[in-house]
C-alpha cells in the first residue's frame, strides 16, 4: 500500500502512535512511503519528537533518492520511495 502522510496528521499529537505503527509497517515493507516534500515531514511536530527509527528510516530514504543529510527540498513533482 502507497502511503502519503499529510501535514494534517504529522501536525497531530494524537496521531503520534499510529504514524509510529505506520513507519514500522513501512521499514518492515508491508507499505511504501511516498513523500512529495522532506521538510514537512522533517519539520513536523511527529518527526521533530519521533523515535530514532523513524529518522533512521527517513534518513534511508533519502540516501536512497541521492539526498544528503543537508540537502533540503527536492523537486515538488518527486517524491521518495521507501525501496
């Protein structure tokens, strides 16, 4: 299953858990996360008080599509694929 989370939910404390089941469910590869823009998703509020996991898999994913660690924001028409 393709999943986008939108800044809606990463903005949601309430959301915290299950974006966290979420991730797990993509690192074990039941899911595959589409990101059409890091930052959001490095700027939430999820992500900013996330376990390590979830940006240590974040961190994969950018490898994967050739980001550094200081790159910021890719081409908003691409999107990262958790491979």
């Amino acid at each position: 299953m393709r999943v986008v989370l939108l800044e809606d939910v990463l903005s949601d404390k309430a959301s915290e858990k299950p974006l966290d089941s979420i991730i797990h469910k993509i690192d074990d590869g039941f899911h595959e996360w589409d990101v059409e823009d890091p930052e959001v998703i490095e700027e939430s509020v999820w992500f900013q008080g996330s376990r390590n996991f979830a940006k240590e898999l974040f961190e994969k994913i950018r490898q994967a599509w050739g980001l550094s660690p200081v790159s910021r924001k890719p081409p908003r028409q691409a999107s990262l694929r958790h491979i």
